[in-house]
C-alpha cells in the first residue's frame, strides 16, 4: 500500500543531488593557504558524504516502510 508523504524517492534524489553540486564546490587541497582550511574543508566533504550515505539508507527503510 503506497503511503502519501511529502517525501517520496524523488524528493531524496533531490537532496543527494544538492549536496553532491555542493560538495563539488568545496576548495580542494592545491587551493588552500593552511592546514586548518585543508582540515575544514576535508571534513567537510566527509560529513557531506556520510550524509548522503545516510539518506540513501533513509529513503530504502522508507520504501520498505520500515519507517512510518
């Protein structure tokens, strides 16, 4: 039985998409001045990541109505 939501698959493809074009502006190594910023936006780019991983684990237990 299909649930309504305000969030369906697409919603989730959405998200992921948003903070992949984020992540892809993140400075990169070669661009920073000091380790601090090389840490910071490192750590950046793995919470993003761990997020996105997150939510493709979220929109699967949705789809299985794992999650109500």
């Amino acid at each position: 039985m299909a649930r309504r939501s305000n969030m369906d698959p697409t919603h989730h493809e959405k998200i992921v998409d948003k903070l992949m074009q984020y992540r892809g502006k993140i400075p990169k190594t070669g661009q920073l001045r000091s380790k601090e910023a090389e840490m910071s936006c490192y750590q950046m780019r793995m919470n993003i990541e761990h997020l996105i991983k997150l939510i493709d684990v979220f929109a699967v237990a949705w789809e299985k109505e794992l999650i109500k």
